[in-house]
C-alpha cells in the first residue's frame, strides 16, 4: 500500500485547496450560498471532454493516424516535425496532457533507432512546449481556458481572435526550433515498426468511435453555448454507461475537486470585504503579469481559478495563465507527464533535460510576451 506522504505528493495540489478552503470556512462559514460559488457548468463540460477524450485515446485512433504519416517520412527532422505538431494540433481539442500522454510515448518508441538521447530531449521538450501552446487556441484545449471561458462568458469568436496571434508565432518558433534536428534518413526499420502500428487494428470497432465522436461533438457544442450543458452531460453520461462504463475512470476527479475547492476559496474571499479590495486593487492594471508571476509556481490552473474572482480583465487573465504555461516545469502540470515518461526512459539525463526545457521555455515565454507587450501598445 501506498504510505500517506506518497498519497499527499500524488494529490499535493488538491489537498492544499481543500486545506485552504476549509481554512476559508472558518472566516466565512458554510451556507447556502455555498451553492453559488460552484461553476457547474465548467465542471459538466469539462467532465464530459475526459471521459471522451479518455475513450478516444484508448481506442488506439490516434496512434493509427500517426503511424500512417510516419510512413510518408524521409529524415529524423521531418519525424520531429510530426511528432511536435500533432501534439500542437491535437491539443486543441483533446487537451494538453492528452495529448502529450498519447505521442511522447510514440516518441520515445521511434526515436532511439533514429537519435541520441539529448535529440530525443529535444524533440520531446518541443512536443510539450508545443502541446501547452497549441492547447491555448481553443477553450477545450486546456482546463484553464475552459473554465475562463464560461466564468466571463467570454464569445467564442473573441477567445480565438484574442489568441490567434500568439497561436501563429507559437507555430513559428516550434518550426524554427526543429532545424536544430538534423536531416539525416529515416533508417527501414522506424518505417517497419512504423508499418506494423498501422496495421494493427483499432482497439474500439467503428461503432463505438462514431459515437464517441457523437459525444465529442455534443460537449462542443456544449462549449460553443449551442446545446444545454445539462443536455451535454446527461446525454454522455447515459451513452457512456450503457456502452463503455469504463470511460468513467478517464475523468480526473483530482482535478474536479481541486475546481471546487477553489471555487469555494474564491468564494470566501470575496465576501471578505477588506481582502476583496486590497487583492482587486493590487490587481487592477497588473493581471496579466500576476497571472504569469502567480502560474510560475502554483501552475496555470489553479492561477486562473484563484484570480478570476478578483478582476474583470479576461482577456489579460487569459493570456497571462496561457503564456504562464511555459517556464518552470510546474508552470503547466502537463509539462509533468512528459518529463516523467523522458526521465524513466532515460535517467541518465534527467538534468540535461530540465537544462534545455528551461532554456527553451524561458526563450518562448519571453517572445510571446514581448508579443503582448506590443499587441498592448498597438491595442489589438
């Protein structure tokens, strides 16, 4: 059995919310209006993404996809550049860690026949970089673009034109950064393991990917304010228990309770007149730097949670928790799935990993800032 402080470490994030909650309800106590504090609807979506999600990657699709294109590849450079930007794309729309969790392993089965293990450093520093940016674009691609999204009630078409900008130079820089990789052939037998994946049959049959695909849509749907999310919810929760019970067990209720320990901290606070003041008034002006600052340590999420009940600025909280992803290695905890896959496959290059996964997040943050900065200045 696990030892306490190992179970602590494991959901270190979600027992200091509960702890500071709980703290809070000393000050403020429950209530009620306890009910009022609780962002159902992110919850429902969000809920609903998981456990699709989970069942689309455990299907094999995307494996089977990504095979396919391997196979039209000549260089390690071009088998980078897939790599990295099918995290980028993907993420978009079945999360971040998704989808680091479903190519970084593809990474690293491919990648030893073809490079050293500071280029599969590299590739994999790019892929997460790429899936924490790519991930940006929409408000499926991350918790805490889904949640900001439905706490300002933000328009859709507003929320991609805000972060269309910095999705295009994100693109740039991951291609400017795979010329780094050399050209060198892709030897038979990567396009052999590469051919065998392809044939390999997808693990759900047809009929459960049309409908997860048919629950998928019906969460955007969801998202875009077209369908109810009580109808979204309801809808994926009766499929999913009459066809794959199992998919309940891909929704990360760390994460669920960690929202709603954070709604009602926020909620406390802010009926906490002298706090709520003196917070908003340190805010005001500041909130995309506070964002950034605040995501450096206790990671975007729960910086977008705990400020967005003291500013009204989306726009600046939004960009600040998004660009906040990149920094240090807590700065997004999906950048945690891909250095714990790198580090077990290769423990000799633990330092050497987090050295250039620095160097290249710090690198990254300070260009799309530099891009706020100047769409600031010209008022875009």
């Amino acid at each position: 059995m696990k030892s306490v402080v190992s179970v602590l470490k494991e959901n270190l994030v979600l027992v200091l919310a509960v702890v500071a909650a709980s703290v809070s309800m000393l000050a403020v106590p429950p209530s009620a209006s306890y009910a009022g504090y609780i962002n159902v609807p992110v919850l429902a979506i969000l809920f609903c993404l998981m456990v699709v999600i989970g069942g689309l990657r455990e299907s094999g699709v995307f494996a089977a996809v990504l095979a396919r294109l391997l196979l039209r590849l000549g260089t390690m450079r071009q088998l980078a550049a897939v790599l990295v930007f099918a995290c980028f794309f993907v993420s978009m729309w079945v999360t971040n860690d998704v989808a680091l969790l479903t190519f970084v392993p593809f990474s690293l089965m491919a990648l030893p026949k073809v490079a050293s293990e500071k280029q599969m450093a590299l590739v994999i520093v790019l892929q997460t970089l790429a899936a924490n940016l790519g991930s940006m674009c929409t408000p499926v691609g991350n918790p805490q673009n889904l949640y900001l999204y439905f706490y300002y009630a933000m328009d859709l078409s507003s929320f991609l034109l805000l972060l269309l900008p910095y999705t295009l130079v994100s693109f740039l820089l991951l291609a400017l950064s795979l010329f780094r990789l050399p050209g060198t052939p892709i030897p038979i037998s990567v396009r052999l393991a590469a051919r065998r994946t392809r044939n390999l049959p997808v693990l759900a049959p047809s009929r459960q990917l049309w409908i997860l695909g048919g629950m998928f849509f019906l969460s955007l749907l969801a998202v875009a304010h077209v369908l109810d999310y009580r109808l979204a919810l309801a809808l994926v929760v009766v499929v999913t228990a009459l066809t794959r019970p199992r998919y309940f067990r891909y929704a990360d209720y760390r994460l669920l309770g960690t929202f709603v320990a954070f709604f009602i901290l926020i909620g406390n606070l802010s009926q906490l007149s002298g706090f709520r003041d003196l917070l908003t008034g340190y805010l005001d002006g500041h909130e995309f730097l506070m964002a950034l600052l605040a995501s450096q340590v206790i990671s975007n999420v729960p910086a977008a949670v705990l400020l967005s009940g003291f500013t009204d600025d989306a726009a600046a909280l939004l960009l600040g928790t998004d660009i906040g992803g990149l920094g240090t290695l807590v700065a997004s905890m999906a950048s945690l799935i891909s250095y714990g896959m790198y580090v077990r496959a290769c423990p000799r290059q633990q330092a050497g990993y987090l050295k250039l996964f620095t160097q290249l997040n710090l690198a990254y943050l300070l260009v799309l800032v530099l891009i706020a900065w100047l769409c600031h200045q010209l008022g875009v």
